[in-house]
C-alpha cells in the first residue's frame, strides 16, 4: 500500500522538524554570532557527537521517513518516522532502533537520546545514580543576593575567587584552585527537548521523576536550589534569565549586547597536580581590559543540575579584565576577572563583602570566573 504524497510531505515535515531540535548547537551560535568564538567553557560541555555532525540527508522509503545528519555509522543523529511514531537519536547506539513489545528497564547510556512517540518525550543524559553535584548553599556567589554564613569563610571554595580591582597588577599573590569543569556530564540539550522538560518549582516532582532521582537526597535539595535560584527575582536594574539550552543563552546574550561581543573563559594552559596553590600575575601578556562598565556585559554561570544550565544575567556596571596567572609549580592560567564597579544594592551580607571586608558600594569588586562559566563582552 501506498502512502498519498500529501501524507509523505506531512511526515517528512515532522521529520524534519525533530531533527532541528538535535542539529548541533553550534550551528545556531556560528548563524548568531560568525565572529565570535565558541569559548572552551561551552565546548566543553558540548555532546561530543554534536561537534561531527556536517550535514542533513532525507530519505522516504518503505520504512517510512528517515532524516540522518551527518554521519552513517551508528552514533551519529537520526530521526525515523514510522509505525513506532518519531524516534531521535543522538549519541552512541543503534541509530534506527527496532520497537520493542516489552519495555526493559531504562540501561545507563552515554550520550543524550530522545525519543518523542507514543510515550511522550524522554531524555537521557548520561548514567543516572548522581546526575549533580551539591552546591553550596541554596545560592551562586555569583548572585547578587547571595547571604553568606560567617562559617562559609572557612569552608566555602569561592572565597578565594574575589579580591579588589586595586590589586590587578603584575606581581600580586593568589592562593586559587582552578578546579576541572564540574558536572562535566551535565551537557546542553537542544532547545526543543530542554523546553519540554518543566523547569519550576512547580513541578520539581516531574523533573526527578525524569531524571531518576530521590526525592529527599542531596541531588534533589541540589535541584530544588537551582530553580528556586532561577526563579527569584533580580536586584534593580539587573536583567537574568537561567537558560536551559546553548541557543536560549545565545539569544539572551544578543537580545542585550547585539551580535558584535566576545565570549571568554577561564583557559588553563597547563595543568596543576596540586589542589591549591600560590598563583602571581605575569607580566607576560599582561593584564588586558576586555571591556564592559558603562556597555554592559552578559555573565553566564554554571548551575549545578541533570543537565546544562547557566545563571545569565546582564549588569551594566561591570568590567571584563583577561589576567595572566603562574603557579609555584609553572603551571598557567589564562584567567577571565569580572570586575563589579557598583555594588551598592547587593546584599550587605554577599560573600564578597566578608571576604574584603568591604561595604556595599564603596569600591570595586573583583572575582575570578571558575573554568565553566562564560561572559560577553561588547567588542
């Protein structure tokens, strides 16, 4: 039996359609900002096979619509519409996977799939069991809200990250851990499938019941912190938004600096073995203001979720500086500093302010960007 062509386009079209949602995130980025390199921040958290993926190739045969881009060997993207609904693949395995009567238990995978068919939609990244890492406290110090407990001096790895302008030349002193991306195996996930997973307070149950996680463990507290985080509102005059997908950060990004921006992080270019140590400023490139204050720049901070997630906000009263930094033990970073010129609404009690020993308002505050955060900066 033959399908009428009417029927054929249809399905090709949602086909097609599907296959939007997993084409490479960097596609969007190179069609939204062409002279803008992708920071390491992001490529790191991109889906390895997300990076090959060249080209979109649409087949219509006896098995219904098949949409493959790029590669042909399994693992690469692959939407198939058929009796078992639409199918895509993205990641390792078998990229035109047999209907199976008898559901199995869900096995642990690499990569991201989604299948979006009689079952609704279902997203897999990475093996389950602990999908995030436990922050500290219910807030980034990173958020301009952000109270911080007298112990949390004593404990809290971020105290380090913030010191005053006054003290960006060549020769000062740091005591700094720049510590690997964490929760590496949280990556992005298109735009389409991240918009249909709920991201609310609301429906928290929904999210760790998606992602198999306990409800009551410290994933789940984790969790809960981001969105509340997520959906507090900003101090005045401060624009955020937590962006669920690369191509939701780079509309946020250009929707307040344009399409003419650089995008940083924080490089190491040689490794450490030790978990912390003294770093100085070199004077071998020099510190560099990338720009910012009175232009405004968009920092984009790392949550701790099941899958990327980053704290965007916009403050038009900070500076960008690129600070060259050498370990004791040679080892080198090109370290991205965020400097706030205006801290005069944040709260008293922020962690910057007990590190310094500083009031709000009165001088510039500094923080170095750990490895996976991103900032853009109007060229």
């Amino acid at each position: 039996m033959e399908f009428p062509l009417s029927f054929i386009f249809t399905l090709l079209n949602l086909a097609v359609a599907v296959t939007h949602a997993a084409l490479p995130p960097e596609v969007y980025w190179k069609s939204k900002l062409p002279t803008t390199p992708m920071p390491k921040a992001i490529i790191d958290i991109l889906h390895p096979d997300w990076v090959e993926e060249k080209s979109t190739s649409v087949s219509v045969g006896k098995g219904g619509v098949n949409v493959d881009t790029g590669k042909t060997k399994p693992g690469g993207t692959s939407v198939n519409v058929g009796k078992g609904g639409v199918n895509v693949n993205v990641g390792h395995g078998n990229p035109n996977p047999k209907p199976n009567p008898k559901p199995k238990p869900k096995p642990k995978r690499k990569g991201t799939s989604v299948s979006v068919g009689k079952g609704g939609v279902n997203v897999h990244t990475g093996p389950k069991g602990k999908p995030v890492h436990v922050g500290v406290g219910p807030h980034s110090p990173f958020d301009y809200n952000y109270a911080a407990s007298d112990t949390q001096l004593n404990s809290d790895p971020n105290v380090a990250l913030f010191f005053l302008e006054k003290d960006l030349h060549q020769g000062t002193k740091f005591n700094l851990h720049f510590t690997p991306t964490s929760n590496i195996e949280a990556t992005f996930l298109p735009r389409t499938v991240a918009d249909s997973i709920p991201f609310s307070s609301n429906k928290v149950s929904d999210t760790l019941n998606e992602f198999s996680i306990t409800p009551g463990s410290d994933e789940a507290q984790t969790v809960k912190n981001t969105l509340s985080e997520c959906q507090e509102r900003g101090i005045k005059g401060e624009e955020k938004r937590c962006v669920t997908s690369l191509e939701s950060m780079v509309d946020f990004a250009t929707s307040k600096l344009g399409n003419t921006v650089d995008a940083v992080s924080t490089e190491v270019t040689k490794e450490s073995a030790l978990q912390q140590q003294q770093y100085r400023i070199s004077g071998y490139s020099g510190v560099k203001n990338l720009g910012g204050d009175h232009k405004g720049v968009v920092a984009c901070h790392k949550e701790s979720y099941p899958y990327a997630v980053f704290y965007c906000h916009k403050s038009d009263s900070t500076k960008v500086y690129s600070v060259p930094l050498e370990g004791a033990d040679g080892s080198r970073v090109k370290a991205v500093a965020v400097c706030h010129t205006d801290t005069s609404r944040w709260n008293p009690k922020h962690l910057a302010f007990k590190v310094l020993k500083v009031q709000p308002g009165t001088v510039p505050v500094c923080h170095f960007l750990p490895r996976d955060h991103v900032v853009f900066v109007p060229k």
